[in-house]
C-alpha cells in the first residue's frame, strides 16, 4: 500500500540528486574558468600580452635543462626600445603604451610557435629561442630588428637595440644568459643604436677598434669589461637610492593625508601593503610592483584639493558635493603627471574609481580599459573601508565582505581581481589560521 508513496518519494530525492549534480558541476566549470585566467593573469604582462617577467625565467629554466639532457642548442634575446624615454616625453605615457603593444605584436608575428616573446620590463623585451644556435639566433634578431625599423610606428623612426646570448657549457644559469645578453645589448646601444649584436661578437668589434696587436686588444677588453661592471655596479647604488629617496618622499606625502582626514588614517598604509602582495602574487614584475605600491599610497592623493567642508563633512554629501568630491582623480592627475618618475604610478590614482561595468570615474572605462593595477586596487580599497570601524557604523563582518565582493564581480569589480584577492586571503587564513580581518 506504501509502494506507490514510496516511489514518489525516491523520484523526487533523485531529481533533487540530478539537479544538485548539475549544479555542482556548473559550479566546477566556473571554478575551473575562474582558476584558469587567475593562472593566465599571473604570468601574462597586462600591457602586451607576452608573457610577464616571471614566465619568462621560469621557461628560461626549463629550456636550459632540456637543452642540457638533449644536447641541444638554446639561445635569447634581450630586446631595448632605442630612446624610448624621448617617445614618452613627445606623446605622452598612454601612446607610449602603444608603441610598446606594437612592437611586442610585431616580436609575436617573428617567432615561432615553440619560442617565447615576453615583456622583460618597461621598454624591454625578452625572446627565447629552443634549439637555435648562435647563427640561427643572429638570423632571428636581424628579423626583429627590420620589422620594427620599417614599421609605420608613431613617431617614425622607432627602432629597437638587440643584445643575443647563446648558451655555452659554461653557463651556470639562465642569470649567466640574461648577463651576456644585457652585454651585447649594451654594446648595440654604445655602437649607435639600432642594431643586433651576439655576446660573443663584442671581442671581435673591439679588436677592429683598436687594430690586430693581441695583448692590447686582451688588455682593452678587460678594462672594458671592469669599465662596464663599475658603471653598473654604480647606477645600481645610485638607483637604489633614488628609489628609497622618492618612496620615503611618498610616504610623507601620505601621512600628510591621513593628518587631514582623520578617518582613513592608516588606511593607505593597509592598502599599500595589500595591493604590494596581489601584484606580486599576480605575476607583475619589480618595477610593476613599485609602481602600484606608489600609485597605492598617494591613491587619494586628489583629496588635497577637495575643501575641509566636504572631505570631513560627517553627514552624508549632497549630490553638488558629489561633483566636487568626485573629482579627486582628476585632481591626483594634474598633481602627479609633471612629475617623470610618478607618470607609471598615476593607473591606481587616476583610474581606482573606475568600475568594470563602465558606471565610474573619471573617464567611464570599462573591462580590460582599465589599468590592471587599478582593478586590483579597487578591489582593496573597498575591502579596506568595509572592514574599517567607522563614526557611523561597524566593520562589517567577514563573511559579509567576501559575499559582496563576489557579488560584484562583474559589475563593479574585475572578477579576476575578485578571485586573485579572494586567494591570496584564503593562503594567508590557511598559513596563519586567520580570518579575512586578522589577515589585513
């Protein structure tokens, strides 16, 4: 008498099985795209889409140890922008972007599928070429250098200095490769720009120079060679300490900031930090890294030109006082851009109000328009100020954070972004058995 009561109850648990079985796997396709572009953005350059600086090394290990079992021949190029730094000046940072996007193009259209094009640092590239020995090395870097030279660039006449290094039984490591291939760009620079030269092509260049008498040719070099050593030794110091210079320099200007608006004050050092990790752990480069740390900590920098009646007003602002307020990265622009070595950090403060549905500010970007590192940070901020006890509320609590982070995903947030911030605080939980508070 049960029996047909029965099998209606065991159809309907198995239709709830099936559903809850779709969903789940639903959800693991979405987990497994979401991981996938964390992955790719982790070792992919946001400005041209090579890979980034640490993909590089990582397959300039591989590439050495399987050239060592094989036998085989392996050989790279070290690719510099010839006065880039003019480029910028004459056209501003953003086509300067565009230079570097074309020509990491025009690298990509001179590969081959089984090379690796990656964008080494600011203006310079770097290629890796399995299997090809110094000949096959020189063939390729000619290449590079002609596509690039007869390319319609904006401004004309944008040419690249090639250093080659192939690899030699007594290489100890890629660093061996790197340091022979940023020689021989070197001295593509010092003979005029605009051309490739191999590592072991320099002797010979020199012993033209100074004519076919062996032991000044061997005594040239070596005071060469110390000469080169000296002066890198010297501009590494001398930049080191710029660098401290100009953050100790940032960080007063921050606290001068945190002096006037109370409520945030510690906040930028937070963020600073946070956002310090997530381009690390996103794949950016040391100098991407020090440049969003910058950009970090002046990110409300604009703030300085908003009045004291708004900034601090506790009450909540009219919409005419929104206007005002939201021109805070405008402001941060027009006191940043005159100043060179800040242009590369002004992504964060000019472009953090930005959302990637298109809905923000300044300019309404939207999606990949915006800067990378104004995506990550936009991220943080949020984070930071819910976090944050406040005059007229609480912190919100942690599972309430991540909730609405991931609810904005797609809309004011970068979902990648979501998820590469999501990730880091689960490491930081996991290592530190900490919650997302205690891990800020």
């Amino acid at each position: 008498m049960d029996s047909p009561r029965r099998q209606l109850e065991m159809d309907f648990l198995r239709t709830q099985l099936r559903t809850a079985h779709d969903r789940l796997t639903e959800a693991s396709v979405r987990l497994a795209e979401a991981n996938a572009d964390v992955s790719r953005l982790a070792v992919t350059d946001w400005l041209t889409k090579l890979a980034n600086h640490r993909a590089f090394h990582d397959r300039l290990r591989e590439e050495i140890h399987r050239a060592r079992r094989r036998g085989a021949a392996l050989s790279i190029l070290l690719v510099d922008v010839d006065r880039f730094s003019q480029v910028n000046d004459a056209l501003g940072h953003e086509e300067g972007d565009v230079v570097l996007q074309t020509i990491a193009s025009l690298i990509s259209e001179t590969m081959r599928e089984r090379d690796l094009a990656a964008r080494y640092g600011g203006e310079e590239f770097a290629v890796i070429l399995p299997e090809a020995d110094a000949a096959a090395a020189r063939s390729v870097a000619e290449r590079v250098r002609l596509v690039i030279a007869q390319a319609p660039l904006r401004p004309a006449g944008v040419t690249v200095s090639i250093g080659i290094s192939t690899l030699t039984m007594t290489m100890q490591s890629g660093c061996d490769m790197i340091a022979d291939a940023d020689s021989a760009l070197a001295h593509a620079k010092q003979s005029g720009r605009n051309r490739a030269i191999h590592a072991d092509s320099e002797a010979t260049d020199i012993e033209l120079f100074v004519g076919n008498s062996l032991p000044y040719t061997m005594i040239m070099q070596e005071i060469l060679a110390i000469q080169h050593r000296l002066l890198n030794s010297a501009a590494e110091i001398v930049k080191e300490r710029l660098i401290n210079a100009y953050d100790k320099t940032i960080e007063s200007w921050c606290k001068i900031l945190d002096i006037k608006d109370k409520e945030t004050q510690e906040h930028s050092a937070r963020v600073t930090e946070l956002t310090t990790r997530l381009a690390r752990s996103v794949g950016m480069n040391e100098e991407e890294v020090l440049y969003a740390r910058w950009g970090a900590l002046l990110h409300d920098i604009g703030k300085i030109g908003i009045p004291d009646s708004i900034l601090l007003k506790p009450e909540s602002l009219t919409e005419q006082e929104w206007v005002v307020m939201r021109r805070h990265p405008a402001i941060a622009k027009e006191i940043l851009a005159p100043i060179s070595f800040l242009r590369p950090a002004l992504d964060i403060p000019y472009g953090h109000h930005e959302k990637w549905d298109g809905t923000g500010y300044p300019q309404g970007l939207k999606r990949d328009e915006i800067p990378v590192a104004a995506r990550l940070f936009a991220v943080i901020d949020v984070y930071d100020a819910l976090w944050s006890d406040r005059p007229y509320r609480k912190g919100w609590p942690d599972q309430r954070i991540k909730e609405y982070l991931r609810d904005q995903a797609g809309k004011h947030f970068d979902p990648r972004a979501v998820d590469a911030f999501l990730s880091m605080i689960m490491v930081d939980k996991e290592e530190q058995g900490e919650g997302l508070r205690l891990a800020a």
